[in-house]
C-alpha cells in the first residue's frame, strides 16, 4: 500500500492546506496521475500517486490543514475492499458524528465529510469552470463568481487576469452590455476570509524579524541622472527592459563583495559571512511578498538579471517557483518606487541581516556649483540587524553603493 504525504517544499513549512482532491475514495489511479491540488506557503502544485491502485483513507478534506509529514491517503491494491481493512476506522469518522473542524493549534486533525468540507469552501471553489489555481484563489478572495467571467486562456480557461479585472461582487449578465451604463458604488460586504499558507507564514516570519531583530534604519539620497540616461542606453541597445531596480541589484551585489559583514547571518553561537552573493527580490502577488533569489548576483550584467528577474517574478505570481528559487538568499531588496512611495523602511528578511527598501527616482531641484539644477534623485534606506551590522559598517556599506549608483559605468565594467 503507497501512501500520498504532505511534502516539505521549504525550510519554513510546517503545513499545507487541502484545495481539491481530483480523484475520490474508491477511484482508480495510475503512477504518476495526478490525485489531489495543494497549496503551500510559496506554491500550488499536485501530488501525483506513486503507484496504480485504488484511492482510499481520504484523512483530510478540501479545505483542511495538514502537517508536513501526514498521510493524506492511501493507494491500495484493487482487489483490497474497505471492509477488509480495519485501520481505517481509526482514519475515517463516523457517518453519524457531527463534523469537527480540524484543530490546528494543537496539531490534531479531524475527517471532515464531504459536505461538510463543501459548505466551508467558497462557491467560486466548488462546481466550478476550468480555471487556474491562481484563478480561484483570487477569486474566492475577492468574491467573484466564475461562473460569471468568460475566460481567456487556452480553451476558456480562466487565468488570474481575467478574475482581476471583475469587480468583486458584481453580477454581471451576458445581456447587461445592452444596458444603459450607470456609475455605482461597489457592493461591500463584511467578510472573514481564512490565512492562506503563505500568508500564516510571512505573518510568522515577520514576528520572528522585527521583535527579536534589533533594527536600525540609514538613509542615503542619491544622484541617479547619469543611471537613469544608462538604462536608455542599455534598453535602446539591448532591447531587454531593465529596470532601475535591476541596476540596484547589480550595485548592490557589487557593493556587498567590498562589505562582508552585510552580507552575512547572525547566528546563535556564531556570525556566518557568506562566500557567494545571492540578492533577494522582493516580488508582490495577490497572495503576499514573496522573495526569488538572484544567485551569484555579482557575477551577472545587468541585462543577466533583468532578464532572470522578470521570469521569476512570473513564476512568483502563478506560485510556480522552488524552493531553490525563494531560499538562501544573503541580501534582499524591496523597491516601493513604482508605486510613487519616496521613501520608506523595510522589515529585515532572516537570517539576512540587511535589507534595502528602494524610494522613486524623481526629478527635484538642486544647488550645483553655486546654480539650481534640476536632477533625477532616489532615497533609499537599509534596516540593518544590529548585532551584526554596525553603523559604521553599514554606512561604508552605503559609501560603496553610492559609488556605483552616482557612477554608472562601474556596473558595466
């Protein structure tokens, strides 16, 4: 008998939820065929069976939350029937027991009956239309009924773009394009929507930074004319749309061969300085921040990374990426400035012991020799953890950066 079993896709993960199950108990399954979707803190993906048999001891419904580890069912012979196996008993409720949530706390879990499970699912989950996982993730958030959006991907199906752009809790009708248009108010609702396991993680984390973290937060406000005149260049050139940002990585990599105590992790019995440079992204998605990782960020051009970034911010926001491509990261980098912000600061991401939290590159008045002159400046601001970096440490740090920020051409040399 095989077993099907929660996977441990990251260092961090402790659980994943139940969001379908493709096949049901009693079914037939192949090697390989995939049995159920689950959600992690970082990525959806399938659990595929490992060997052909029947499906059975169904040990937590859609929905559920089960512990890394725990056995989600069963895949038995074909000729073995249910009454000959008494262990699954101790998996199943009984029919006529009232049906209790599962306990998380206390790390016990209880069988759900199917129509239980359903009425705690959203309706956009249960009886739906072929839609992507991201699709119905967003749209059991926002209250959008996929019954009511045509699809644009292969075939009709429902792709995340298309639930973006429904309003939530609208009813449109295939026959309202010949009504009359009239501005109105969203509907708003009051809603209890459930953590998802990304979002019970990065509410985890973020406890785990900014409490025991001593912070300290260094801000620097920077010339980027002559950065903002390469990037034309490089986009006129190359035809790759680098962003700033992109150069922001590539100067911060640099930065971080010169300054080895940022680029480190404090440990409880030891400071560990990294070897190899590796630059956190951070990356918004409906679900939270997630951080792919530019590995050996310092050994790549720029147009190296603008390229690699976009595709793992794509895979960032289907949840497709790795656990290879969101951990062991050295460094990170948050950038604000597409949304206009100017200046903030940033929560330390563990066991980095620095963050750069990137403002808008804006035009503002300057005095030069005496004249006012108008410049392209940016702010930004590094949190540093205090117990590795010091302020003199990160001030040096910051030094160096300036220097390739304000003199371009060190990055393409």
């Amino acid at each position: 008998m095989g077993e099907i079993i929660m996977p441990k896709m990251g260092d961090a993960m402790t659980e994943g939820r139940v969001v379908r199950w493709h096949k049901k108990s009693g079914d037939k399954v192949t090697k390989g065929e995939a049995v159920l979707e689950i959600e992690t803190d970082k990525v959806n993906l399938d659990l595929e069976a490992e060997e052909d048999g029947l499906l059975d001891n169904i040990a937590f419904e859609a929905g559920a939350m089960a512990p890394v580890g725990a056995v989600l069912a069963t895949v038995g012979l074909p000729h073995v029937k249910q009454a000959d196996k008494p262990a699954a008993a101790a998996v199943t409720a009984p029919a006529a027991a009232a049906p209790v949530p599962a306990k998380k706390a206390s790390g016990e879990f209880n069988v759900h009956d199917k129509k239980t499970a359903e009425q705690e699912i959203p309706s956009a989950i249960v009886g739906r239309r072929r839609s992507s996982p991201l699709a119905r993730k967003i749209a059991a958030q926002k209250g959008v009924d996929l019954a009511l959006i045509a699809g644009s991907g292969p075939g009709g199906r429902i792709v995340a773009s298309d639930v973006e752009s429904a309003r939530a809790g609208s009813r449109v009708t295939p026959s309202s394009s010949s009504l009359t248009s009239v501005a109105a108010l969203p509907v708003l609702e009051t809603k209890v929507v459930p953590l998802s396991a990304m979002r019970r993680t990065i509410a985890k984390r973020l406890a785990e930074s900014i409490g025991p973290i001593p912070h300290f937060f260094l801000t620097v406000d920077l010339d980027v004319t002559k950065l903002v005149q390469l990037r034309e260049q490089v986009i006129e050139i190359t035809g790759v749309k680098a962003s700033l940002n992109d150069f922001v990585v590539r100067a911060s990599a640099l930065a971080l061969r010169s300054h080895p105590l940022v680029n480190a992790s404090f440990g409880e019995e030891a400071i560990t300085l990294h070897g190899e440079v590796h630059v956190g992204v951070a990356v918004a998605t409906p679900e939270g921040l997630l951080t792919p990782v530019i590995r050996n960020a310092d050994r790549k051009s720029v147009v190296e990374i603008a390229t690699e970034v976009r595709a793992l911010a794509e895979k960032a926001r289907a949840r497709k990426l790795m656990p290879d491509e969101y951990q062991g990261s050295s460094f990170t980098i948050s950038n604000l400035g597409m949304y206009g912000i100017e200046e903030f600061t940033a929560i330390i991401n563990p066991p980095n012991a620095a963050i750069l939290a990137i403002g808008a590159a804006m035009q503002k008045p300057v005095v030069e020799a005496g004249q006012v002159v108008v410049r392209d400046r940016m702010k930004v601001t590094m949190s540093c953890d205090h117990r590795v970096v010091d302020g003199a440490v990160g001030a040096d740090f910051l030094r160096t950066f300036r220097q390739y920020v304000e003199q371009p051409l060190r990055l393409m040399i």
